[in-house]
C-alpha cells in the first residue's frame, strides 16, 4: 500500500527550450519542480492535507503530482495553464488543471468553474480555492506549466 501525501504547494511557470522536451523541462525547473520525478495522478487531494508553499522536495523523488501543460511552436502566441485545489469543510479536496491557447486570466477562470462544477457533482460544499496559473508569449518554442505535486 502506498502512504498518503500529507503536504502539497501549488507552481505555475513558463519558459522557452530548443524541443518540445527541453521547454517542458524548463518550465519545470522554473516551477521548482524540475529535478523530481511526476508520477502523474488524477485530481484528489488527501483530506488533511496541508499547503507549504516552501516544501523541499528531495531530488529524483518520485512525487505524485497532478499537473497539466502546453507546449507551442507558433511564435507570438500565448498560451497559459493554471491549477487550482478546492477544499471542503471537513473531506478531501479536488484539484483542476486547464491549459489552452490564451491568457493566464482565461485559464484561471476556468480552473474556478471546473472547481464549483466538481464540487457540485459531488454534492459537497465548496469553501475555498487556490490558483496557479501562469501565461507565456511564445519566442520559439514555449511551454505554459501548472501543476500540485504532493509530498509526505
């Protein structure tokens, strides 16, 4: 059995590279999470679980984290990604991700519709948000980043 996260912080970043892999790689390193390992997790998040934003991850440790990203290739155009984690009274939360060519506003819009709706569809009550988003102007080839790694 695997343990449960008990921390989490939230990152948004942007940035340039030479391949698709090197801008994706930038971005991390630009959202402190570029030296761990994502394993790659759909959207809940361990009731009790406590943001720190100044969590130090190992690094090659193997994180869960739920993320979501675009990559461009079309100079000038922006393209943004945001993540968001709303919270209940007293159960788990739910954690968003949204990329799309657009700004940082739109992408963060859209993480708090997708937050209302989920907690909706589960009939909790909704009692506060947290968002990350970033936006970026493509040079050459860009990647827009948003991610909610978790920690134990």
């Amino acid at each position: 059995m695997l343990p449960t996260p008990k921390k989490f912080f939230l990152t948004a970043a942007s940035a340039e590279g030479h391949s698709h892999l090197t801008a994706f790689d930038n971005a991390l390193l630009a959202g402190k999470i570029g030296n761990i390992n994502l394993i790659r997790v759909s959207s809940i998040l361990p009731p009790g679980a406590e943001l720190c934003n100044d969590l130090q991850i190992p690094p090659g440790s193997l994180v869960p984290t739920a993320y979501g990203y675009i990559i461009s290739e079309e100079p000038g155009q922006l393209i943004a990604a945001a993540v968001g984690v709303g919270f209940s009274e007293d159960a788990f939360g739910v954690i968003m991700e949204h990329s799309c060519v657009g700004s940082k506003e739109e992408a963060h819009n859209e993480i708090e519709k997708m937050l209302k709706e989920a907690f909706a569809s589960r009939g909790m009550k909704l009692k506060k948000m947290e968002i990350a988003a970033t936006e970026h102007r493509v040079r050459k080839i860009g990647c827009a980043l948003a991610a909610v790694p978790m920690w134990y």
